[in-house]
C-alpha cells in the first residue's frame, strides 16, 4: 500500500521546523547606569556613563541613555557615580597550593580539591575574574568552573612545575634517589603539582604530559627559589639545551615558556632559549631589565614581603635576599617601560583576600591608575600570549570597551585615585561580575 502525503502537509512541517530553529536564543541583559568608567588604559575615570552588557560581552557604552533591546530580560543597576571596571586579574598565583604546607603533605586529594573549589570562589568573590595558576592540578577546576558546577575566577592553567633534581620543585628527601636512578615519585609528582626531570628527552615529555592536559602555557624552574629545600635564588637549573626542549614543544602546540627565574644568569639562559616571559626577577641589575626590553620579554613579578611561618631560618634568609632587590626592579621596570606584569604567587596561605591587600601596597612604586593598568589590561595581554590554547577568545579581558567580555566590578569610590580602596571587596565592592553573570550584587 502507498503513503499519499500532500504538499502543503510537507510545506507546513518544513516551515514550522525551520522556525524553530530560527529562534533566537533569549537574550539576558544588565544595564549599569550613572557609573563612571576605569577602562583598563586610562589614568582618569570617564564622565558619568551607562554600559549595557548583553549575555556575556559589553554590547554599548555611551553618556546617552541606552534603550535595553526587546524581547531581552534585563537587570538594570542604578550605579549612583560608582566606579565600573574591570575584573582583577593575577597573573601568578597557585590555587591548589593555599591549604598550609602540613596539610598539603598529607596528601589527601579529596580535601585538597575542596579546599582549592572553596579559594577559587573566594579569588572571585574578592574581585579577582582572571587568574594563571603557576603550578598545580586545576584542569578538572577550570572545566568545572567553565561549564557553571562551581564558582570561580577564569583559569589560565600550567599544571605541573617543571623542575630539575634538586631545584625549586624537587621536594623529595635529601637521600632518595631520582626516578631516573629507581627511585619513588616524590610528593609534588605524586600531586601533580611538580615534574622533576632532567635532560632533554624527560623536559620534552613533562612539557607534553602539560600540553595533553590543557595547560595554556609551560612552567620551568631555570633557578633556585625561597620555599624549595635544596637550592637558593642564585642558583642557575637547567641547561640551555634542557630550556631549549621546553621551548620547541611549547611552541609546536602554539604557545610559550614561562620560567620562575631570579638572578641575572638564569634570566639570560632563559631568554637565549626562547622563553618568553619571566617569573619573579627580584635579583636582576639594570643592565638586565634594559635586554628584557630589547628582547620583547614580559616581566611577572610581585611585591614580597618578609614573614617567619611556615618558613626555616634558611628559607627565611632567602626572603631576605629576595625582598630586598625588588624594588630597584620595579623601579628600573618602569624607567624602561619594560612589558610589566604582576600576580601574588598565591599560596600557602588560606586568607584569600591577601591578593588584595598585596595590590594595595604597589602604591609604594606607581600611580593606583597604573596598578589597575597592570592588573586589567597588561595581564590580560600577557595571558593572551597562549595564542591558540588561549581558552577566553570570545571577547577582549582586561578591559571596558564594546565588544569585551564583561567580567566587571563596581565599586565604592575612586580606586585610580586611592589604591586602598580595593584592600576591602566585602566593603568597597558592591557589584561582582562575571562572564555576564552577577555573583555579588549588595546595592
């Protein structure tokens, strides 16, 4: 028997099928009126002005009033002459590492995992949008931040640090033997917070072992550090050819090397093999500071600061060194205009609004506008250096402007003008925006 079906009955189907698919989804909408705007660039705040965001990206900015578009469900906020702008970012911190040094030795993943879910809605709720994590295991929290199951600044990840034996990463006891020779995975491997290796083919396969895992960009250790046991900050690691291998896998997957490095011998090896970003830097003389800016390197660095627990006598004497070169750094930075980027390296240390009070304090080298500069726009131009592992390419971060992704604070009073403003985010912050989203709202 045949099927007889008429044509319109066919018509109608397609055109009702084709409706369906040509809604639009629903728009969400939040209108910021009356607020004056810090865009990431400028030294001054903008006259009053109202900002319309639209899903997750700034649709229109204008001093004239902005009619919401129809058919949009939309939040409108009264800004009162507030301040709006941008989300913080900290371009060096390690969100897995804020439990205490004892309760991370114990090594019980379950708690550690909660304790960095919970600092990554503290980092968001204290301003901060954007983060890169320098070491440690937070792809599944990247992805769980990223698809709405927990809350959470975005995440530029590195996954492991890549050390040498007996560099800033090797943790293990004095008397184990390296892998290499039989010996155990050391507690920072079995955490995955740590890859020590050494010689080229074992740099390669911790910088592939990263890649596969998603970070957007590799972390070596080229010298020694503070908290690590073994090393101090003059010491050189790695090989030239050791850094070179880090370099050439990074680049064949499209992105860069960033090395935690102090002294100038470390940053020159490092810059020779193609990294493109150094970490730390507080023991460099200016002669150094002027090649990284005739290199075209970034600079990210932080403003330390002497503290005895949890530290030893020796790791103490390191910070002293560390402490007391960082400021001929910082001013020789902006003497030269060098490509300056700043984070906290964040950890061991459960009070998440440290990160705040730690900005507050670089009025001690530069204007509050170019503090802000630093940690909108500057870092966000750093974290883009991912090229194509860059995960945030929807919009621009970092900046008010048509067209960025709107991850906004607005906040009480005049920050560009009185940097102790952004010390207190329970208090000064009174709205707290992300991808669209508002997380704080207490107008």
């Amino acid at each position: 028997m045949k099927l007889s079906i008429k044509p319109f009955l066919i018509l109608s189907i397609v055109f009702n099928a084709s409706l369906a698919f040509a809604q639009p989804d629903p728009q969400v909408a939040t209108l910021y009126e009356n607020v004056r705007v810090f865009d990431g660039t400028s030294e001054k705040l903008t006259p009053p002005t109202n900002v319309l965001v639209v899903n997750n990206l700034i649709k229109t900015i204008s001093a004239k009033p902005i009619q919401i578009p129809a058919g949009t469900t939309a939040t409108v906020i009264a800004g009162g002459g507030r301040t709006l702008m941008p989300g913080l970012s900290d371009a060096h911190t390690h969100i897995w590492l804020t439990p205490t040094m004892d309760e991370i030795l114990k090594g019980d993943v379950k708690q550690l995992n909660a304790a960095a879910s919970a600092t990554a809605k503290s980092m968001l709720m204290n301003g901060w949008t954007t983060v890169r994590d320098m070491a440690g295991p937070v792809f599944q929290l990247k992805s769980d931040i990223d698809s709405g199951k927990t809350i959470g600044p975005r995440i530029y990840p590195s996954g492991t640090m890549i050390t040498q034996t007996s560099g800033h990463g090797d943790f293990s006891a004095p008397e184990a033997l390296p892998r290499s020779l039989g010996g155990p995975l050391s507690i920072g491997e079995q955490l995955r917070i740590s890859s020590v290796v050494d010689g080229r083919a074992q740099v390669l396969t911790a910088t592939r072992f990263n890649l596969r895992n998603g970070a957007t960009q590799i972390k070596l250790a080229t010298s020694g550090g503070v908290s690590s046991p073994a090393d101090t900050p003059t010491v050189h690691e790695f090989t030239a050819d050791e850094i070179k291998a880090a370099v050439e896998a990074a680049s064949d997957f499209g992105t860069y090397v960033s090395v935690h490095a102090y002294n100038i011998e470390s940053v020159r090896r490092s810059v020779e093999a193609g990294v493109k970003v150094i970490e730390h830097g507080q023991l460099l003389d200016e002669p150094t500071i002027k090649y990284l800016k005739n290199k075209n390197i970034w600079l990210s660095t932080q403003n330390f600061e002497e503290f005895s627990a949890p530290y030893t006598p020796f790791q103490i004497h390191k910070e002293h060194q560390v402490v007391m070169g960082e400021s001929n750094v910082f001013k020789w930075a902006l003497q030269n205009n060098i490509k300056l980027a700043w984070g906290t390296d964040f950890f061991f240390q459960p009070d998440g609004v440290v990160q705040n009070i730690q900005l507050s304090k670089m009025k001690k080298w530069m204007t509050p506008a170019r503090a802000l500069k630093m940690v909108t726009h500057d870092n966000a131009q750093l974290f883009a250096l991912s090229g194509p592992r860059n995960p945030y390419t929807e919009g621009k971060l970092g900046v008010v402007q048509e067209g960025a992704y709107a991850d906004l604070l607005l906040v009480d009073g005049d920050p560009t003008v009185n940097l102790e403003i952004v010390a207190d985010p329970a208090k000064n912050f009174r709205v707290i925006m992300k991808d669209g989203k508002i997380f704080k709202n207490t107008l």
